[in-house]
C-alpha cells in the first residue's frame, strides 16, 4: 500500500521519503476528517493530472468528424445546433456571463456578437414577488475565458480576474531524478559545519576548557544551471522550465540551481566578472525552432558556457519533429576523456573503428536529450565513466552561418490545414479540433483543454500546434484600467516576466476545424473542462483566467468564448462571491445587511487628511509602537491640543492605535489603503513639507538629547538650528533622554531613508541626523538600520549637487564603519567626506573627517599617517576653542604613541586628556575615552596595575552610555592587564565576559581581540592546546578584516600567510564563533538589502523626474523647503518600486533575526536558507541584472552577503 501511494505522489512530481510520507498520510487523515464534517460539498481527490481520464469519445474523435473539417467551408453540418449553435452553448448566459441556463439560439463562431435573446424573453412569464419561491434554486454557474479576452466595449459583460489550476508538465520526475543521482559528488561546505564529537571529546580532555569543536559539512560540489528559451514558442514550455528548476533542486545531486533566461537572437555566455561560485553544470531547455539558434553567435554563447563544465540541451520535443529544427541531433558515439569533462573535451567516435570521428573536427559535439529516464541516464554515464563510449543524440555544430529554417506555411486556411494534417501528429490535429470552441487561446488554456479532454496527449501535442502555422498572436496594448484592474486582483507580474501571449486562429481556420466539432460535442468541451478543475482548486499550479461577474470591474471582448462552467461549490474555491438567484431578488431570510460606510464617510475634513499625513511615515520597517505624540503633531501641522482633538478622533473611528506610551499609528486594515490614498491624492509639496516637519522634530529632540547627554560640545553649534513644529519631550533625565533617543532610532532611520529619496530638500536636516544617531549606532539592529540611511542620504545629496550634506553623510558612514572595525571602509568614506570639506568649507566636516582618518591609520598600523592626520586636527582646536574636541584628539594621540613604544609621552598626552574632559565636560560620559587612553598609555609603559584601575573607571561610563561595543573592548583591556599581573583565572573570566559581550551582530572583528587574551591567559594557565584554538579562530577573523593584529598571531602559531585559509570558514569553529560570523553576515546582509532597495527607488525618482540642476539647496532650518518642483504627484518606475517592496519585507524579516540575536545570543537557524534561496532568486532576475553602476554594486553585495546566510 505504501508503494502505491509512493508511486502515486512521485507521478505527481513529487520525490517523498519516509519522514514526508508519515506527513503526508497524518494530512490525508486530518482532512478526511474535515471533508466529512464539511458535507457533500466539498469532494473531489486530487488524481495524477487534470482530466486524466477523458478519452474524447463524446467530442467527436471519429474520421468521419475529423474529415468533414478539412473538406472545406462549404460543407458545413445543417442541423439545428450545429457549428453556430456551439459557439453560443460554449458562452453559457449573456448576463454577467453566467451558465444559469443554456442558450438555443446558434452563432457563428466568427460572429463576434452575442445573441439577443429577445423573443424568448418576451414569451416567458416574470414571476412576482409573491410567487417567488423562498428556496434558493440550483447551484449558480460561472463561465470562465481566456486570459487576454479583458478590453471590451463600456456596454459588454463585465468579468473578474481569478486563478485555476493547470497541469503537471513532468510525470515522470521520480525517474529523472534517480537518472541524475550518479552525478552526486561532495565537497566540505565553505561556510556550514556540523559538530566534530572527536575533535570536541579530544580538546576537553586536553584542556579541561569546554567548547564545541566543528568540522566542515559535505555538500554537493557541483551547481546546476538551468538556461531557459525565452523564445516565443517556448512559452507552451514554461510550466516545463519550472518543474526542471524543482526537480534539480529536489534531486539532493546540486548545490544550487540558478534559472535564467537565454535569448536565442542575441545569445550571452556567462557573466565572468562575477565572482565564482564553483563548478556547474548546465541545462539548457530550448525546442530549437527559434531561427537564432542557427546563428554563429550561438555557437560561441555555447562554446563559453560549455568551457565552465558540461553542457546538455534538453529538447521537450518528440524526436520526430527535431528534424526541421536547428538542433536536428542523430545518435553518435561519445566518450570523455575525464570526469566532468567540459564541452569542448568530448570527443565523438567513429561507430565501427572507435577513433575519433574526423566529420567532428573543428564542430562543437553538443547532446541533446529528450527529457526522460534513460536519456539522462546515458547522459550521467558520459559524465562520470571516462573513456566509456555512449550512444547519445548529438548534433554538431559550427561558426559558419547555418541554412534557414523552415518557412511559415502561407496560404488558403484549407491549405494550412492540409499542410498541418501532413506535418504533424493526428492527436495534434483533434486536439486543434476542440480547441476550435474557445476563444481566444493562451497556452496554460491550450495544456487544460488538452488534459481535459484528450487523455493520451501530451505537452508536445500543444507545441505542435503553436509550431504548425494555424495560429497568430493577438495580443495588444493593455488598457490602462484593465491593467491596474488585473494587477491588483492578481499581482503585477514579476520585473522581466514576459506576459502570458495571447492566439486566435488565423482567417478562416477555426471555421473549418469548428465543422468537424459540432454544437453538442463544443458544449461537452467546455463541461469537460470545468469538470476537470473542481478537485485540483487551489491544489496545483495555477494560472490567471477570468471569470463573468456582473459585479466585475473588466469588460469582455465582445469575440471572447468561455472555455469551463464552474458551480458555486469551485467559486468559493476561487475566492469570488456566489451569485444570487436570478432576477437580482433575494430571499428574505438570506438578504444581507447594507454595507457599513467607508472609513472616509465617518471621519471629518481634517481627520481624512491626518490618516493620509500619518501614512507618510509608515513603513514595512517602522517601529510597531507608532509615532511619538510630538512627531505625529509635527506631521500633521497642528499645535497640540488640536493635534490631540484629530487623533483622538481616529482613534475613536477605529483608524488608530493608541499606546500607553502616547504613541501612536494607524490600525493594520488602515496602514495599506492609506499609503495608496497618500500617494494617489497628496500633492508632491505637501508630501515633502510634512516629511521636512517630521525630521525637523526629531532633529529638535536630537539637539534636546545631546545638550543633555553631552554638555560643552561643540559639535551642536556646526548641525542646523530648528523651531520645533511640535511638542518636544519635557524629560530633563539624561538616561531617560537617551534610553527614549535610542528607542526611537529604528523607525527614525527608516524615515530619513525614505524622506530623502521622496524629497531631495531634507538631505541638509538627515545629514545632521545622521551625525547626532551615530553616537549609539555602534553595532547590531542599529548599525544594520544606519549604513544603509548613511550610504542613501549620501547617494541623494550627491545627485542634488549638496557637498556639505554629502560630506556630512559620508562622515557618519565613515564612523560607524570604524566602530565596527571595517577600517578599509572606512578610509574611503572619510576620505571622501574630507575632500567634500575642503570644497563647501564645512568646518564641523573638516575637523572630524580628518580626525576619523587618523583613527583609521591607528588601527591599520600606519603611525606616520596616523600623526600626520592628528597633529592638525589637535592644531585646529586650539584655535577653534574647543576644549573637549581637544581632549578627544589627546586621547587618540596618547593611544598612538603607545603603539609606537613611547610609553612616557602616551601617558602624559592622556593625563592631558582626563585633565580636559573633566573641567569642560561637565560629567559626559566621553570621559570614558581619557580613561581608556590612559589605561593603554600605562600599560604601554609597563605599569598593569593603573590600567587596571583606569580601565575599571572607563567600563561603567560606556555602559552607561550605551557603547556596548566599547564596553566589550574594555573588558578584553582588562584581560590584558590581569595577564600581565600573572592573575590568569581572571583573566580568563574577563576574556570569556568579553567574547560574550561582542557576541553581537557586527562585534565579531573586536571579539578577535577577546579570543587573543583569552589565548594568552591560557597560556599561563598552561593549556596550550586552549589557546591555540582561541588564536586560530581570532586569526581568521583578523585576517578577514585584513588587521595588522594578524601577523602577531600567526607568528604565535608559527603559521604562515595562506589565502586560501582565510575566508569565511576556518578549520574547528566553535559553536560562538560561528554565531558570531552568522551575526556579523545578518547584521551586513540587512544593511546590504536595504541599501539594495533604496538604490532601486533612486534610480525610479531620478527616471521619474528627470536631472535635476544643480544648486543650492533651501536651508535645513526651513522645513517646507523642497527641491522638488510643486507639479503632479511623482510616479516611480513600477519595476523598481516592486521589487523594492520585496526587498523591505525581506529586511525586514533579516532585521528580526538581528534583532533575537542580540537578545538570546543564538543564531537564528529556522528560515535562512529560504531567505538565501529568496535573495538569491531576486537578484538574478532581470530587473536587478541590468541595474546601472550605483544599483550594480548593491546587487553584487547582496548576491556574495546571501551565500554567508547559513545557520
């Protein structure tokens, strides 16, 4: 029993083993369970495919039928329910197209007007309310019509998007992925590791330190790529393409399995800049009939992709039609020289003497296989038995220009159809027959008609008909509200998608193959069909269609013909309203309330425009508590106790959430149809003044925090001076000020990245935001929120020609890059910052750019530049007056001439440093900076003790102001310290509080600096095996972020410099440092991903509005400025915007595992390797592929970021 059901769900696509069959069958009972419970109305099993058991006797498969089509158009059937008759039968009721009763009056099947059954009507008593019957009549009908049949007249029949199933294109796929399992081969996985019980047992009982020992897990070693025609006639194939995809990534014999489209006219071998994910093997699925594939371009495109490894086409065509196309391969003889051997390395042999076959000379010897079984399996064998010969079909090819195909038959519809009757199959030509009773024809139609009626036909039936000259394309331009209309029912199709195309018979055809039908086997068609979908809805891959709806929002094509009758147990199936009983009056027991009013209805003049002003600042990525009171009454325009009257009236209609913090936001059935409200209805100016209102607040409270937090800086008199356009915090408690700052910072940072993409006049006031968010950004969900806010108000102020914004921005980049430890990155950030300085004369930019780069030099090792970047700056704050920007830059010399050895002149520059921050500072917590200067100095010059002491002050300073990275740093100074003090088992606590507190996302490279004391502390300890394993993980770190610190630690291993060691795994991870390469790749893949969407969204408003002039922007301290022109609302590029949106929902979801690994200290190992598959899907499509330089480079990082995404 166990079997059949195996073989069963394998002929249905699906490869189970016996943890999914245990899965399958708890299912099957559950369900049982509910259909009984559910009635009667609810049947039907799902079987191996869709209608697998007609045989077409009832549609007319007789010769005699199938010859009168072709006898002409003269020889029509006369009787009463003949070709016109069918036509009519097969559009069941003209009102809202509804299959209530079946009509009798005949038309034509070219007539494209529907019949007026005027006179019928007129003869049939109306029944009055009183003889109404109170029991609703039979079960209501709908008919369903081609995609494509939307654009009719304002008076046709109405109709409405829905989606039905189709058909599997692969039965045997439980076959073909055995026949693939000889190419298995396995690596160790570059990134993943399993736990080494050995290796973990062994270290315990030699160090008595307990910790979980990895090895590398094995992976398959090749990936398979899936070349797709995207020809024309290969649309009948795209649920074909498909089910390859899934069938190679469920055959467990790849690593990976990237689709991508070819196009046969201009063919493109494999990308080579980027970077290699290993070696492939490629599929290719094409029929061969595009005339391209005859071209010598071809043959390079597939000489280059054949030189990355083995190559096959898979032609879906019957071998009997390969003939007059361009890949017309014939059984030959090849062998391998070696496994895996590329294309250019097969060599074709003679059949009787087994040499190399001298007609193969100089020709590309390129398979072709058919897609079954024992095609792959011969295939597989050339692969991985060398030197074996295999009979496999092959065609050669060559870089001479090849012969035409086949012409496009031309003539007579009765010389079209003896020229397809002589071409191709008999089952094609029945199956053309029925397809003759819909109108129009797409090809997921075609496959349905097909399965449903014609049981021992295949897929290849349906290409031969598009292949045989009966068809032409009938597509045309999409209305513009049909389009909106389909779209929103059904989603916009995916960026790059080619729609689905659109055919009709060519002149005169369908006539004659409509003589050989009849009426009554047309109306049995079109039942036969519905019948076939009611067991599959919802069950299997669907495909859009329409259905008559009078309360529909699209017109039919008055030619349109109905293809399936669904009853009303399907409809709800579908999700669409059942319809009443005829003559629109309900029974009283079953008439529904009025509708309620709309939101828009119950609210006043000013609380509409508030619902549309709050959407403005909600996002996929906002914080779900709302906006503060102060920020809402900002973005409304309205001093408080009015703000408070129009909130309290939202809330009060059920638009908006109140919490108990005064927070506030709109209620989750508001926040999607008030965003499309806002953006449809509010002028472009009103949306960039309450954007520059919003972020004018939060720069207020920003200003407000800082003044408390850090009194005496001098960095508030350089940012931009706001009024307030709301109420502000009245707390005057430092901590609280700055717990309420960094609670807010996520959802202010969302903000400022899609204010300045909406309005290019705010980049002055985020820049400045960006500066005062930056003193809490230093790692995890911040840092993940600030680099890409960073990196787009930077991108913006750059195309509006704003150097200080720009400069601005490139400083707060350049800063968090350097609190995570990224110093390359951050070099270029300031070095562009400092050059952006130097031409718009900012001086808060010129003083900090600079000292950020010495900074940089420190921890890259470059003293000389590190002086010579410092000196200066310490220099300039002496004429500036800036005593606590002086006191900072004595800490960092201090700190440099330790490095250097001068333990004497380190101390005295951060005794200068305290001596400053103490008498300027008024109890800042910057303070904490002297004192770990002044611990490096003392330990630099051989006095532990006082940087033990200093250090122990440092530590409850940063942790009070939430540097938590810096607080990390502190405790691993502290371990150094009790080392040097022989106080070891100290040390090794300190370490291990150390490691535990950089176990955060983006810690990893300081944490480094943790594992090399806890290391040395080992060693004093004695367990040399310990601390090697502590300096083999910091060192592939450090090597990773290319630190000078690198070179001290190999030298302790006596290890050399070897590349191919440092990457992204290293021999024997533990279980945290794993977690802390998983933190440290979500943490870069989130900011990755938002800087990816956010590029997206300029490339749409700059191809939206056009260049913009260069010049001055309106002053930051003016928030209704705007640089962007008071016209009509700004429409982005659809394309970008879709896949923008996807890519928010997807850091959003990046941003959540952040966030539960900061909290529980855990890497997250449910749902990355979907959220990989997902990005890395989303990446390769065309819409990303194409992107311009600027987009480019965020793709690129997002592709290699994704491939570190493992749990």
């Amino acid at each position: 029993m166990i079997d059949r059901l195996r073989q069963a769900m394998s002929a249905a696509g699906y490869d189970l083993g016996a943890t999914e069959l245990l899965d399958v069958l708890w299912l099957a009972r559950v369900m049982e369970g509910r259909t009984a419970a559910g009635g009667p109305g609810d049947s039907g099993e799902p079987g191996e495919r869709v209608g697998g058991t007609g045989d077409g006797a009832a549609f007319g498969d007789g010769d005699g039928a199938e010859d009168r089509a072709g006898a002409g158009e003269g020889r029509r059937r006369t009787e009463a329910g003949g070709a016109e008759g069918a036509t009519a039968a097969a559009d069941p009721a003209p009102e809202g197209r509804s299959a209530d009763a079946a009509p009798t009056t005949p038309v034509d099947p070219a007539d494209p007007a529907d019949p007026a059954d005027s006179s019928d009507s007129s003869c049939e008593p109306q029944p009055t309310e009183s003889t109404r019957p109170l029991t609703p009549p039979g079960p209501p009908r709908r008919a369903l019509y081609a995609w494509g049949s939307a654009g009719g007249e304002p008076g046709a029949d109405r109709a409405r998007p829905a989606r039905v199933p189709g058909g599997r294109a692969l039965p045997d796929a439980q076959q073909l992925g055995r026949a693939l399992r000889p190419l298995r081969r396995s690596r160790d996985h570059p990134h993943r590791t399993v736990t080494d019980v050995e290796a973990t047992v062994r270290l315990a009982a030699e160090t008595g330190f307990l910790d979980v020992v990895s090895r590398p897990e094995q992976e398959p070693r090749w990936s398979a790529v899936l070349l797709v025609d995207c020809s024309a006639a290969m649309q009948v194939w795209g649920p074909l393409a498909a089910e390859l995809r899934a069938l190679l990534a469920r055959s467990t014999v790849f690593r990976s399995v990237r689709i991508q489209r070819i196009d046969p006219r201009h063919p493109a071998g494999p990308v080579h800049h980027r970077r290699s994910a290993g070696a492939s093997v490629t599929f290719l699925l094409t029929d061969g009939t595009s005339p391209g594939w005859r071209s010598p371009q071809t043959v390079r495109a597939l000489t280059a992709w054949g030189n990355r490894g083995p190559l096959a086409v898979l032609n879906p065509l019957p071998r009997r039609l390969w003939r007059g196309t361009a890949l017309d391969a014939r059984p030959r003889l090849l062998a391998a020289p070696a496994e895996f051997g590329g294309l250019g390395r097969l060599l074709v042999c003679d059949p009787l003497s087994g040499e190399r076959d001298p007609e193969a000379e100089g020709v590309l010897a390129l398979p072709v296989l058919h897609p079954t079984a024992s095609a792959l399996e011969q295939w597989a064998g050339l692969l991985t038995r060398p030197g074996v010969p295999h009979l496999i079909d092959t065609v050669l090819l060559d870089e001479l220009p090849g012969h035409r195909g086949p012409d496009r038959p031309e003539g007579s519809a009765e010389e079209l159809l003896a020229h397809f009757r002589g071409a191709f199959s008999p089952e094609a030509y029945r199956l053309a027959v029925r397809l003759s009773a819909v109108r129009p024809l797409t090809t997921p139609l075609m496959q349905l008609v097909r399965a449903a009626t014609m049981g021992d036909a295949g897929p290849t039936h349906v290409a031969e008909i598009l292949l045989g000259g009966l068809l032409e394309r009938t597509d045309r331009a999409r209305d513009t509200s049909a389009a909106h209309t389909l779209d929103r029912a059904l989603g916009a199709p995916p960026p790059g998608l080619a729609t689905e195309p659109v055919y009709d018979f060519r002149p005169g055809v369908r006539e004659l193959l409509f003589s050989g039908l009849g009426a009554e086997a047309a109306v049995e068609v079109v039942e036969a069909v519905g019948r076939s979908l009611e067991p599959y809805m919802g069950r299997l891959p669907d495909f859009p269609v329409l259905m008559g709806d009078e309360d529909g929002e699209l017109r039919l094509q008055a030619s349109a013909r109905a293809f399936a009758v669904l009853a009303s147990p399907v409809l709800e199936r579908l999700g669409g309203a059942v319809p009443g009983p005829p003559g629109g009056v309900v029974p009283s027991q079953r008439r529904p309330e009025p509708a309620p009013p709309s939101l828009d209805e119950r609210l006043s003049v000013p609380a509409r425009r508030a619902v549309r002003l709050l959407a403005l600042a909600d996002f996929a990525d906002t914080s779900p508590t709302g906006l503060p009171f102060g920020a809402a009454a900002a973005l409304l325009d309205e001093n408080a106790p009015r703000a408070r009257e129009v909130l309290d009236e939202l809330a009060a209609a059920g638009a908006l959430r109140k919490t108990a913090a005064d927070r506030h936001r709109l209620a989750d059935e508001v926040r999607g149809p008030a965003r499309e409200a806002a953006g449809r209805e509010l002028p472009a100016a009103q949306r960039d003044a309450a954007l520059s209102r919003l972020l004018a607040w939060y720069l207020a409270v920003g200003r407000q925090m800082y003044t408390l937090r850090y009194p005496g800086e001098r960095m508030l008199q350089d940012l931009a001076r706001v009024s307030s356009p709301g109420p502000l915090p009245t707390t005057k408690d430092r901590t609280k000020a700055l717990a309420d700052w960094v609670e807010e910072l996520p959802q202010l940072l969302a903000l400022v990245r899609r204010a300045v993409v909406r309005s290019p006049g705010t980049v002055r006031t985020a820049a400045d935001l960006l500066l005062l968010a930056g003193t809490t950004a230093d790692c995890g969900a911040l840092s993940a929120a600030f680099e890409p806010a960073a990196r787009t108000v930077a991108a913006r102020a750059a195309g509006a020609g704003d150097a200080r914004a720009e400069g601005r921005a490139r400083l707060a980049l350049a800063e968090a890059y350097l609190a995570l430890g990224k110093a390359d990155e951050a070099e270029t950030a300031a070095r562009r910052a400092q050059e952006l300085a130097g031409r718009c004369g900012d001086a808060l930019t010129r003083f900090r750019a600079p000292y950020a780069r010495g900074i940089i030099a420190l921890h890259q090792g470059r003293h000389d530049t590190a002086e010579r970047y410092l000196t200066p700056v310490w220099e300039q704050c002496g004429r500036r007056g800036d005593a606590l920007g002086e006191a900072l830059v004595l800490g960092a010399l201090a700190r440099l001439w330790a490095a250097t050895g001068n333990g004497y002149e380190a101390v005295l520059f951060a005794e200068r440093s305290i001596g400053a921050h103490r008498s300027a500072g008024g109890g800042s917590p910057r303070l904490a900076h002297g004192h770990y200067a002044l611990a490096v100095a003392l330990a630099s010059a051989g006095r532990p003790a006082g940087a033990l002491r200093e250090l122990s002050r440092a530590l409850p300073l940063f942790e009070e102001d939430r540097q938590r990275l810096w607080a990390g740093r502190t405790r691993c100074r502290m371990a150094e310290a009790m080392v040097a003090l022989v106080r070891p088992g100290e040390a090794v606590t300190a370490a291990a509080d150390a490691a535990e507190r950089l176990l955060v996302p983006g810690g990893e490279r300081w944490r480094a600096d943790a594992l090399t004391a806890a290391g040395h502390a080992q060693t004093a300890l004695g367990h040399k095996q310990g601390a090697r394993a502590h300096w083999r993980e910091a060192l592939a770190v450090l090597e990773e972020f290319s630190a000078p610190q690198a070179v001290e630690l190999r030298a302790l291993l006596r290890e050399k410099p070897d590349p191919s060691a440092a990457g992204p795994h290293g021999p024997g991870l533990s279980r945290a440092a794993q977690t802390a390469r998983t933190g440290t790749a979500l943490r870069d893949l989130t900011a990755a991903v938002r800087t990816l969407g956010d590029q997206l969204r300029l490339r749409g408003a700059d191809e939206a509005t056009g260049p913009r002039p260069a010049g001055p922007t309106a002053p930051p301290d003016t928030p209704g400025s705007s640089d962007t022109p008071d016209t009509e609302d700004t429409e982005y590029t659809p394309d970008a915007l879709d896949t923008s949106d996807v890519l928010d929902t997807l850091a959003a979801e990046l941003a959540g595992h952040v966030r539960d690994l900061e909290r529980t200290g855990r890497a997250p190992r449910a749902g990355l390797p979907r959220l990989r598959a997902a990005l890395e899907t989303l990446t390769a499509s065309d819409a990303l592929t194409a992107a311009e330089a600027g987009a480019a480079e965020a793709v690129a990082a997002v592709r290699t970021l994704s491939r570190r995404l493992t749990p």
